[in-house]
C-alpha cells in the first residue's frame, strides 16, 4: 500500500479514516478539509527542548496519545494526514507508524491540490467524538537512532547514513545559521528531501528507485537526519514507496553540534 492518498480517493472514504491538519491551530482556523482535526508541531509533536536533544525533541507519548484518543485515533485506526505540502506531514505520518499505527497515508499534494481540485474548505472545528477511545500504543524502538548510535555508525560505516537537508547546508558551501552544522555528519550522503517530490505529491517509484539506487542495493541500514528531524521524516516517506527503510536520527544536526568536538565534514560523499 502506498504512503500517499490523492484528493479523489480521499473524498468516498473520508467517514471511514481519521483525517489530520498538521499545519498547526492557526491555519487550521482559517479553513481546513471538513472532518479534520489539527495538530501542532511545538504543542503536540515536540517535547521540552534541553541541552541535548535538538530542536524538536519526541513528545511525552503518554500525553499524544490522550491527544489522539480524543480525535477517536487507537491503534487500529486508519488515518490520513495533510499539510500544505509538503513540510509538517511526514513527522506527523512518521510519529504515528513510530506509535504503532499500521494504515497512516498522506494526501498527495496536501491541502493546496485539494483546493486546487475544487474542494471545499470549512471553518467550523469539528466535533470531537463522544465515545471513550483507548489507544494502547507500541512504539517502534527500531524507527530510531541515538546520537550515540549515529556517531559510531559514521565511525564504522556500519550504516548509510543520509542528510535530508538543502545540498548547500549538506556540503558546507554556505554558513548554517540554523543550527551551526556547516557541512555534514563524516560518512553521511545527500538527498535533499524536496527533491522526492512534485507540486502534485510523490515523484513516481520508478523515479524514487532511481534517486535511491545506491542506498537501495548497499544491503546496509540506513538512517536519516536533517535539522531538527521534522523534515527528514518527507524523505522517510519517499525511501519507503520506493521499499527502502530507514531510521531517524530524531535529534538530527541541532542535536549533533550540541556536544562537545562533534565530528564534522564538509564537501560531498559518495557510496
């Protein structure tokens, strides 16, 4: 089964699966996809950020599954989630598989296709469900790599790891203001996670195939990071429709330059 769900295919499923705005309350409130409930990336995706950890820290579990409970999400739910393409929607999808949840899918093109295909909008909230749902969780512990286990991974190259971020932040070739990682964990190579994507939503498998070909056929685990591990997660989606999987570095760059004498090195690499 695909990752993706087109605005078509949504529209006669849309009373069977749970639908997401992962855009956050304020777009939300200016019009969103009728039956959808929002979600928050600082309130709900992301715990409190310490000295280590990175940017967007995992939640308290415990309290997003409280969250999801009251949209009538358990483990057994069906679930579509949507953003305006494509930025928030993958850690959101990533979040849920990670939880447990094996039917999550993203609306192709997110909610600018769906507008663009003449679909409404609405502004009205809608309304929780009044039933008591119980969402008995298991997170997937191998969806995720430590910083510890990254860094021995980059030593022994025991993995492929790949750098979700813009080629220029990858290579070093322009200051990161962001988060000071000018240039890229040692052995790390470059899929910047746009480029796995149309206006429209996925590029075709036989494209991703392509893109991935080298990781494909390394027979080596892989694991993924960007900045902050938000966006990584786009590129988790694509590696998968094309059958590759790969943990996620959570913390990503805003985690790694946080302790001290972090390996760094700038340039490109290759398989």
């Amino acid at each position: 089964m695909s990752n993706f769900i087109t605005p078509n295919e949504l529209l006669p499923i849309m009373d069977e699966v749970v639908i997401l705005d992962a855009r956050g309350f304020e777009d939300y409130k200016r019009g969103h996809i009728k039956g959808s409930f929002p979600v928050d990336i600082d309130k709900d995706l992301t715990g409190p950020i310490g000295e280590h950890g990175g940017r967007h820290p995992l939640p308290d579990m415990e309290q997003l599954a409280k969250t999801l409970e009251t949209f009538g999400i358990n483990e057994h739910s069906k679930v579509v989630v949507y953003d305006s393409w494509i930025f928030l929607a993958g850690r959101l999808w990533w979040t849920l598989r990670y939880m447990g949840l094996k039917d999550v899918r993203v609306l192709s093109g997110g909610i600018e296709r769906w507008v663009k295909e003449g679909h409404l909008l609405t502004k009205d909230p809608t309304p929780l469900p009044t039933e008591h749902i119980t969402f008995n969780y298991t997170l997937q512990t191998d969806m995720t790599m430590s910083r510890n286990e990254v860094l021995e991974a980059s030593k022994s190259g025991s993995h492929v790891i790949i750098d979700a971020r813009a080629p220029e932040r990858y290579d070093g070739s322009v200051v990161d203001v962001m988060d000071g990682m000018t240039g890229h964990i040692p052995g790390a190579v470059n899929h910047f996670y746009e480029s796995g994507y149309t206006s429209e939503g996925p590029r075709s498998v036989k494209d991703l195939e392509n893109e991935f070909y080298n990781e494909i056929y390394q027979q080596k685990p892989v694991v993924t990071y960007c900045g902050s591990g938000v966006t990584a997660c786009n590129a988790l989606l694509v590696m998968s429709e094309a059958g590759l999987n790969s943990a996620l570095y959570v913390g990503s760059s805003s985690d790694w330059v946080t302790y001290d004498e972090f390996p760094i090195q700038t340039g490109v690499e290759t398989l």
